[in-house]
C-alpha cells in the first residue's frame, strides 16, 4: 500500500468515526443563563407589539350579527318548524330592522352564517365531480356524485351532495326608504372562477326534476359565472362558518337603520342549526378576528414572565460555568 493510499485510507476512517460518533462539525450554541434570558426577552418585546397592533386592527372592525332563523317563523310554527319550512304554500317572507351602532365605511360585506352545519363530513366532502364542474357533460364518471347523480337517468349538472344543497336564502337591504346596491360580483375566488369551473357548462338539469334540493342556478349562466355556487362548493372545515353573499358599496352612519327585507327559504330546522346575517367592514388584517392578537400578546407576556422568572432563578443560586461538582453523578459520589 502506498502513502498515498495508507492517508486516503486514514481519511475515510477518520470521517467515518466523525459520522457514527456524530462529532462532525456543527453549531453547538451554550445556552447560558444570559442568552436564555436575553431570548425571552427579545421575543417579549417584539411579541407583544405587534399581538396589541392586530388586535387595535381587529378591534376597528364594525360588524353586525343577527340571528333570523327563529324571529321568521310564524307564530302558529313555532313549535313545528320544520313543517313550516318544508310548506311551499307558506310564505317565506320576513323583516329584519338592523341599527348601526358605529359609523361603517365601504365596502361592507354582507355575509350568511350557519351554525352546527358539518360541511366536513366525510361523504358530503366527497360528494362532487370536479372534472365535472371544469368539462361538463364531456366528463361522464360521476360516481363521486352519490347519492345526488342523475335526474330523469342524466348526470346532473352540478351532481353531488354539496351543489344541491346550495344555500337559497336571498337579501336586499333599504335604508330611509331607498334601496342600498349590493354587488354581488367578485365574491369568489378568482381562481375558482378561471380554473375550477367551466365557462362552457351549464346547469342545464339542476333543481329541475323531481330531485329537488336548495337553490336553483340559471340553467343560461355558466358555471363560472355561477358565484354563489362557486362560493358555497368551497366546504367549510368547522361547523360554524361565514360565506359571502355581497357588499354594500355606500358608507352606513352611525344611528342609521337599515331594513333587510329577507326570503327564509333555506332548512336548518331539521338538524338544530342556527343562521345569522352579518354586516362587516374590513380592516389591513381582514376580517374580525381576535384570535391572532391573543396569541401574540399570550405568547410575548409568557415568554416575560419565564426571562424574570429566570433572572431571579440566577441570581439566587449563581454558579460558575463548567463546574463539574454539579454533574448528578459527582453529586451522588459526594453525597456518599
């Protein structure tokens, strides 16, 4: 073997001993009492800052919550209302009076919320045809759809669970006798609109045999242009949630009173749920949300607590670095 070769080999063995003792080279910082506590701080002060600046953000958001599903049913219903939902002959029209407490600036987005609906649940989730929602009848697999698939033995257009239950409740609002627009453009996303949904398929069969389910579509408006449906096929992963109905595009004041002229056309008495109508502005951060305020300010107030916890831990039992006098086995040798 020659030296070459001898110190080659060295080479290898010594990398190899690097490796399985796991001694190669790597950042070992000392996490002294000084830079623990140096940490804390320094996540406290930035953590805290910016949690009170999300929550001011939060907090400048003007919304209004009210629950409609229990004040529009007719008294002789009030104990069977599902009957009352499910009568066609019943009128289902009612009268909301909503009072701005605080000025609102535009635009204000008008959201439904339905509470204690499980859009999650596994076989509703599963319950669609995306290929579809893109390609039309040109897509002729829609076994996903079960059980809402054909009517009069064709595919429906939209099939599956999520599109017939299609949320059916309508809004318009008035304000001193004159009528607020409401633009109900925009409310999807907009890749949902370029990439998701066709513009060549339309709901020529939906809601028009004997299966009959929510809301209805336009049998003349492709599905791209179908934004409640494109609003609504985007499932929820919580049982409580908001979608998007519209926007207001005039500034509400304070003391105004708008009357919200409503259709109850939608069923959540037979299963317990609960639906709202809300009124939001908008802030940089979004919508009303404290949650992430909370958490910054939890977390920068936790991370103070343990840096002054710390500092006095130090400072009452002070030691020297790298005394090995407190090593738990040194202790044990000494206690004996």
């Amino acid at each position: 073997m020659t030296d070459a070769s001898r110190e080659e080999h060295t080479q290898r063995e010594t990398a190899f001993y690097l490796f399985t003792q796991q001694r190669l080279p790597a950042c070992k910082p000392v996490l002294t009492p000084a830079w623990v506590i140096t940490i804390f701080l320094f996540t406290g002060f930035i953590f805290i800052p910016v949690g009170l600046v999300t929550l001011r953000a939060s907090r400048s958001v003007v919304e209004i919550v009210e629950r409609y599903d229990a004040e529009c049913v007719p008294e002789p219903f009030s104990i069977d209302k599902v009957s009352y939902i499910q009568d066609d002959s019943i009128p289902k029209n009612c009268t909301l009076f909503l009072k701005v407490n605080k000025y609102m600036k535009a635009p204000i987005h008008i959201y439904y919320q339905l509470d204690n609906y499980y859009q999650n649940h596994r076989r509703y989730v599963k319950s669609r045809s995306d290929q579809q929602l893109l390609h039309g009848q040109k897509y002729q697999s829609t076994s996903s759809c079960q059980p809402v698939e054909f009517n009069n033995d064709q595919p429906i257009v939209p099939c599956g669970l999520i599109a017939w239950s299609l949320f059916n409740d309508t809004f318009s609002f008035i304000r001193e006798r004159a009528k607020l627009k409401v633009n109900r453009k925009n409310i999807a996303w907009k890749s949902d609109r370029e990439h998701k949904f066709g513009k060549n398929v339309y709901p020529f069969n939906f809601q028009n045999g004997t299966l009959i389910g929510g809301g209805k579509l336009n049998p003349r408006i492709p599905l791209s242009d179908q934004e409640d449906l494109i609003v609504w096929m985007r499932t929820s992963a919580l049982p409580s949630f908001r979608k998007l109905y519209g926007r207001i595009e005039e500034d509400l004041d304070a003391d105004d009173v708008v009357v919200v002229h409503l259709m109850n056309n939608y069923n959540t008495y037979s299963f317990g749920g609960k639906k709202k109508l809300v009124l939001s502005t908008s802030s940089w951060l979004g919508g009303r949300n404290d949650f992430l305020g909370l958490a910054y300010v939890f977390v920068g107030s936790s991370s103070l607590i343990l840096a002054l916890v710390f500092l006095l831990l130090h400072l009452k039992y002070r030691r020297p670095y790298g005394d090995t006098s407190y090593l738990p086995w040194n202790r044990k040798s000494l206690s004996g």
